[in-house]
C-alpha cells in the first residue's frame, strides 16, 4: 500500500483507530492493514545492516567515515519495507513521505507493531557498525595503513632513485667521480 493512500485510510477511520475504549485499535488496524511481520530472519536482518552500511560509510584518507542521517533515515526505511507491505515512491520524494508518516504519528505506531524485533535489526545494525568502525579505524590499523603508503611510497623513491643513479653511472667519467665525492665529504 503507498504511503500516502495508508495516511488517508487511516484519516477516514480516525474515529474508531483512536477510540479511547479500544486502546489496540490503531495498532490492529496497523497490523492487519500493513500484513505487519512480526519477525524476520537473523540472516535478512544482517543484509539489511550491511546494505545500510554500505549505503552510508565510505573512506577517506584510510578511516571510516559515516552520514549518522543517512544511516537512520535508510535503516528506517528498509525496515519500513522488510516487515510491512507500505510502498515508497521510489521516483518521487521519500523524504516527504517519511515525513508524512512522522507528522500523523504513524511511523512510531507501525514500528511499535514489531518493536521487539525491530530492536534485534538495531542491535545487528549497531554490532556491525561497531566492528566495522573498530576494525578500520583502531589505532593499529591506522598506523598498519600508514606504513603500507609509506612503504610503497618508499620503494617507488628506492626505484626512481636507482634508475637516475645508473643514468649517471653511465655518463660520468673518473674526473666527474672524484669532484661528486669531494662534494659529499
């Protein structure tokens, strides 16, 4: 169901959903209307921790860096998709619609419909997240980067080096030789 179409359902039953004798009315309606899964697999939730990571990491000079924003905002998103049947305009404008949902208290009500494992999909999020971090950034790997460029860039100089001194060797003569040492002593 879109996103919008769900919002307008849920205005036109406001007055039996927000029914104060009827506490669960809103969230049964959420589950029934949204095929709500209550749980998914431990497998589906690690790919959906290493797509939003992938999605919001990247590096630079040799450390991990993260877009928090982009992090919870896709997190939410994907979870939106992998335990309800709502449909995101993928050409239209996702922001606005996740701003929908916020605006007409709808996006904390359908994740409280799952709460539980929704909890476990933010943990695995969090524990990749924590290793990726802890895995890239610590201070040895840092450091093990650092050596590795500064090794490489090393040999490059050692080679760069070698081929100028033998395009010397070859053009020089003893007299050369002699003024070149007495200059280095």
């Amino acid at each position: 169901m879109k996103i919008l179409e769900f919002i307008q359902v849920v205005n036109n039953n406001k007055a039996k959903l927000y029914n104060k004798a009827d506490k669960n009315a809103l969230q049964n309606f959420i589950k029934q209307t949204l095929n709500i899964k209550s749980y998914i697999s431990i497998i589906e939730k690690q790919r959906l921790a290493m797509r939003v990571l992938d999605a919001c990491t990247f590096e630079e000079n040799g450390v991990i860096k993260t877009d928090s924003f982009q992090k919870y905002f896709l997190f939410t998103i994907n979870v939106l998709k992998m335990y309800t049947d709502l449909e995101f305009d993928e050409e239209g404008n996702i922001y606005e619609e996740y701003d929908e949902l916020c605006s007409n208290g709808l996006l904390d009500a359908i994740l409280d419909t799952f709460e539980e494992d929704y909890g476990r999909a933010n943990t695995i999020l969090n524990m990749l997240y924590a290793d990726m971090i802890e895995n890239n950034n610590s201070t040895a790997n840092l450091i093990g980067t650092v050596m590795s460029k500064l090794s490489t860039g090393s040999d490059e100089l050692i080679h760069s080096l070698s081929d100028k001194i033998a395009d010397i060797n070859t053009n020089l003569n003893n007299e050369d030789i002699v003024k070149l040492q007495s200059f280095l002593k």
